[in-house]
C-alpha cells in the first residue's frame, strides 16, 4: 500500500526511510560492540552458498588500475554514487563513515581511512508444510551473506577500475569489526541500542536478521551520522507509515510478509489464464537452431576463420562497473555444471500450484 509516488525518490536513498532516522552529533560509543556472525550453514544449500561466497572472496582485493580515472573527486558524489549501485544490486540498507581506529581487528590496509557498509536482509521464510522449508532453513543467513558479499566485490572492483585502492571485507575473510563500522555508517544502533538475545545489532526498519560485508578504500567517501536512540515500532514517524519522500512503507512489508513465499511480489496468480497462448505459434515450421549455429560458438570453434577464434574474448566493457561484473561471472562459469548425484532425492514432490492454493 502506498500513498506516495517513488518516482522522483533519488536511487542512493534506497528504499527505506533511512534520512527520518534520528542522527546523533557525535560519534557514537563502539566500545561494546562486538560481532556476533551466525556459523557457516552446514545445511546442503549453505555449503553451495558458501562455495560462492569462497568464489567471491578470491578477487575481495588487487591492485587498482595504474592511473586514476577522470572522475571527480567529490566525496558526496562518489558515495551517493557507491549506495545507488547498492540498491540496484538490491542491499536492503547502505552507508559510508570515516573508519574509527577501534573498528581495525587485523593488520590495518595502508591508506583505506574511509568504508562503505552494506546490509542485506534475510528472505522471506517458507511456510513449514512448504516443501522448501526443509532445504532452506538454516541457510538463511549464508544466502543473505552471499548478495552482501557479491555486492561488496563488484563494489570494490568497480573503484579499482577508476584507479582507487579498494578492499571487500566478508564474514571469513576481514580485517574490520563489521559491527563497529556499521555503527559508525548509522546502519545500527550504537552500543547503548536494542540488542538481540543472540548480541547481534538491530539495524533500522528490518532488525536484526541481515547480513553485512564492508568495502574499505583509499578514497575519501561522505560519511553519514551514527544513528540516534534505541530503535522502535516507531522509527520514521508516521513517514514510515504514509512512506513519505517515496520510500517504502510499513503497510507493504505487513502485505508482503503476507503472501506465500512461492508467490512473487506480484499478485500474478490474479491474472486471468488460458489453456493456450493468444499468439499465433505454428510448431511446425519453428526450426529448433542448435545451439552451435551461435555465432559466437561457430567464432570459438574456428568456423569463421583463425582471427575471430582468437579474437573471440574480445569485449569493450563501456562503463566500469560493467567491468567490475565481468571477473565475477567468467568465474561463476565453472560451477554452473556438474555431475548430477547417482541417486535421485526420495523426496515427495507436490506441485506448485497446489500449495499456492493451500496458502491462499
């Protein structure tokens, strides 16, 4: 439910009310703060989830490109710009900070004095009689985990590119408290904030179950102000209710939570269906094109001559951030095949829409 148009609200806001958070004029107490990181998932799922995250971690730092970009050096532009891409890549909540000196845990990175923290909640639960339930349960936070780290990777990548000295900081593979730096980015409440039972940090409108990764770099970033207060029902005022400036509002995360997982955001199962497409489709004259009649294919295979098979991995990635993607799934490539297990899973399979009736 919504009363507000987004269409005129600024990207790097996200989609939260994060600006009518009370912000403190000082910097907040990290003295208490500790991280409180969820075990690796041991389920089936977290042990695939984590094989990616692993993946990702491998390229969390290298060295930047040899010369700057002519970007400017603007630090409210470079970390509206760095949040934006955070939400596009669908963070829940992002900020930046000046690194408090508590907040290094290892060996301190030469010259990052600034962070860009990222939070990413946890997905919807499946009801207990969904069949899912059983395979995703427990794995809650690795999956929440992997788009945080994901997110953090091409981040880094990204000011790399433009010739700035950038690090991704993971649940393993860190060398920050990630609890002090959110904190210090007003992503958390600070240490004399709500606490979970579990010593995690509640973090504004989604709590506590999310997932962090931190992004350090040399270059300067706008840093926002430390959270003010405790968390309430009622933080954001009635603007979080209403979703003043565009944001999203307490009312759609009530009817979102609502639905049933295996239904999308959108009410689709309301569109009215038919047995057949409306399109005139004439099976019979649709050739199936193997997929070796693919130019690119037929380039790698050497049909089109010696040149276009060596020149075949040629692209110009015309953005760097188009470039910042492109490590990351060359090297997700592997992973995409695979044996297929010997025994098929002695699992009862109901179909889809059965239960999406039930849960209705």
């Amino acid at each position: 439910m919504r009363f507000i148009s987004n269409r005129d609200r600024p990207v790097h806001l996200g989609p939260f009310p994060l600006e009518r958070i009370t912000r403190a004029a000082s910097p907040p107490d990290l003295s208490a703060l500790q991280d409180a990181f969820p075990p690796r998932s041991e389920t089936p799922l977290g042990r695939i989830v984590n094989e990616y995250i692993a993946l990702f971690e491998r390229f969390r730092t290298e060295d930047p490109a040899p010369e700057r970009a002519p970007y400017p050096q603007e630090p409210r532009r470079l970390a509206s710009e760095l949040k934006a891409n955070c939400y596009f890549l669908n963070a829940s909540l992002a900020g930046c900070c000046e690194i408090p000196e508590s907040a290094w845990t290892g060996a301190r990175i030469d010259g990052h004095g600034h962070a860009l923290a990222i939070l990413v909640e946890f997905g919807s639960d499946p009801e207990p009689d969904n069949l899912a339930a059983g395979w995703i349960r427990g794995s809650e936070y690795d999956c929440a985990l992997l788009r945080a780290a994901e997110i953090a990777t091409i981040s880094a990548s990204f000011l790399r590119r433009l010739g700035i000295a950038a690090t991704a900081h993971t649940r393993d593979r860190t060398e920050l408290s990630h609890a002090k730096v959110l904190a210090a980015a007003g992503l958390v409440y600070g240490a004399n904030g709500s606490r979970r039972a579990d010593g995690r940090a509640i973090a504004p409108f989604i709590g506590s179950r999310y997932a962090s990764c931190i992004v350090t770099t040399s270059e300067p970033l706008a840093a926002d102000q430390p959270l003010c207060g405790r968390g309430s029902f009622l933080e954001g005022g009635l603007g979080w209710w209403l979703g003043a400036g565009g944001a999203q509002t307490w009312w759609e995360r009530r009817l979102a939570s609502r639905r049933p997982s295996d239904g999308s955001r959108f009410p689709m199962e309301k569109i009215k269906r038919v047995p057949e497409p409306t399109t005139l489709v004439l099976e019979d004259e649709v050739p199936r094109v193997p997929k070796r009649a693919n130019f690119f294919t037929r380039a790698l295979n050497g049909d089109l001559g010696d040149k276009a098979q060596r020149e075949r991995w040629r692209f110009a990635y015309k953005t760097p951030i188009a470039d910042a993607y492109v490590k990351l799934i060359r090297a997700m490539v592997p992973l995409q095949n695979g044996d297929v297990f010997s025994e098929r899973n002695k699992i009862r399979m109901t179909p889809l829409s059965t239960h999406a009736a039930s849960s209705r």
